[in-house]
C-alpha cells in the first residue's frame, strides 16, 4: 500500500517522511553543529521563555560570559526577521546563547545538560528535541509537523538508515512529551500499516 504523502492524527498533519525516512544524531561527527550554525535561533513556543528564565540562575554558571551578557541585554527570546519567537544568538559567533563549549570543542546545551544533572523541569526548547522535525501553526489551527534537511545532519541521516532507526522511532520521547501517548501510538500504527 502507498503511503499518503500527508498523514492526519488528530489535530496533526503529519509529512510521511517521518514515518519512511531514517535519522539518528551523530553527535561524534556533528559535535552539536546545530547549535552554532544557522540564520536564527531556535523556534520557541510562547510560554518557553518563562521556563529559561526560571532555570536561568542553575544553567548561566556553564555559559560563556559574552552568552550572559546578551541574555542581560537582549531577554531570554528575541523576535527573528521573520517575526518568530526565538532564543538569542551570540552576534559574535552566531551561536545560540544557551550553548557553550567542552575542552574538545564539542558544543552542548547548557538548560539541558542542567536538566539532565537534575536540576529544573524544563529539558530545552521542544523545536530542539523535535530536530529534525519542524512544526508550523496552520492558519485553520491545525499543526503541521514536516522534515527539515540540513546538510549539518546529513551524517544523522546516513546514521539513522545504516542502524534502522526511522525519524519517528528517534523521537519518540519529545513527540510523546509534545504530542501524547495516544498521538505516538497512532503515529506508530500508521507506520505499521505503511512500512514493508
């Protein structure tokens, strides 16, 4: 059976590709490229700025003095050229001011390395734990949730098909976390129906 190129579970229409295409981060190569590279920061929804701030005073202490100062002047959000609620960048280096670097040059997530020490309730921004997933708000209220390709995570791409890992599978955490059980439950009997 052909797969449908837009699949709806409830309020969701679903890109097919999450289902059919294959992605796993390959952090040794990538070292948290993501992070410092690209035109803007990370899509935040509206009540995320709230939860950097509240963690703020257990996270700052890991990022670089010029990330503090930007946060100082700029807030925790900003609004892009697009007019989208984003995290600051470092005008600088361009990275998120969230990240910071270990002695190998690896870049992390400051909030989440916090959250994973157990500190806070709030992991990162949900754009960031959906990457490579992209959701937009559709004028009729609906949520679209489409695959973003960056040539950064190309090597997560070619990772996930070599281990069989599908972009749904991968993810699984943030889209029960942002999304629900029932909307993963469903999403994975689709691609049950769908997949060889």
């Amino acid at each position: 059976m052909k797969t449908p190129s837009i699949i709806q579970i409830g309020d969701c229409l679903v890109s097919s590709e999450i289902i059919t295409e294959y992605f796993a981060c390959d952090y040794p190569v990538c070292r948290g490229a993501c992070c410092v590279i690209g035109d803007s920061g990370a899509p935040l929804e509206d009540s995320e700025p709230v939860a950097l701030e509240e963690g703020y005073r257990y996270y700052s202490g890991m990022m670089g003095e010029e990330n503090r100062r930007v946060v100082e002047t700029s807030g925790f959000s900003v609004v892009d050229m697009d007019g989208d609620l984003v995290t600051p960048l470092v005008p600088r280096t361009e990275e998120c001011v969230y990240s910071a670097f270990d002695s190998k040059g690896n870049c992390f997530c400051t909030v989440e390395r916090n959250f994973l020490a157990g500190r806070g309730s709030f992991r990162k921004p949900v754009s960031c734990w959906l990457y490579p997933i992209r959701v937009s708000v559709l004028g009729n209220g609906l949520y679209a949730l489409n695959l973003h390709r960056w040539d950064i995570c190309r090597c997560a791409f070619e990772k996930g098909r070599k281990e069989g890992i599908r972009v749904y599978e991968f993810l699984k955490e943030p889209l029960v976390c942002r999304f629900g059980e029932d909307f993963y439950k469903e999403l994975e009997e689709t691609a049950a129906a769908f997949l060889p």
